[in-house]
C-alpha cells in the first residue's frame, strides 16, 4: 500500500470520526495543510504524527489494511503495538536506540 492509498484511507476513517481536517490537524499538533497533504498522498506523516492520528481517529494499523498486501509485517504490528503501550520517555529511549543503530548499520553496509 502506498502513501496515496494510506492517505484516502486516513481521509475516510476522518470523516467517518467526523472531524474536520482542521480538527484533527488541532488535536495532534499540526497545521491542516499537512492533513491536506497526508490525505492526498503528497506526504507520508512522520512515524509520531501517524501514532497521533491512529489515536485520535481510534483505528488500528489492521484497520489500514484493506489491499491483498499486508502493509506492515507482524514485527512492525508488534513495534506498534509497544510503542503505544510506552510511556514518552521509553519512546525516546527507544528512538534514540533505533537511530544508533541505524547509524551502526550504515557504516557496516559501506
């Protein structure tokens, strides 16, 4: 599933909560024209503002995954699943491991 399928997704579980882009632009921290732009599959939300918007709009990833693919692996479901059972500092923590990580793993690849 790509970012414009995501996004007409995000638009329909939004409208079906009955929120406004703007709405649910004020309640996760963002300016509406990024709503706009989520929905149209311009750009993808970052990971924090897409855990905010399944939050408001109460939807699971499952929930996303109307297509024959799967969009995330059960890996990243269980990674979901934990980061929003996670207090704000073990998710920082756990940004800031992921992000060595990734440092550590790019200069492997080279």
């Amino acid at each position: 599933m790509d970012k414009k399928e995501i996004g007409k997704q995000l638009k329909y579980f939004r409208q079906k909560a009955g929120l406004t882009q703007a709405e649910l632009a004020e309640k996760i921290n963002i300016h509406e024209k990024q709503i706009s732009k989520i929905e149209t599959g311009v750009h993808f939300p970052t990971f924090d503002n897409f855990i905010k918007i399944l939050e408001v709009l109460n939807i699971k990833l499952k929930d996303l995954d109307t297509s024959e693919k799967k969009v995330y692996s059960n890996s990243k479901d269980k990674l979901f699943r934990l980061i929003n059972q996670s207090s704000d500092k073990d998710i920082e923590f756990y940004t800031s491991v992921i992000e060595n990580l990734n440092k550590n793993l790019k200069k492997y690849k080279k």
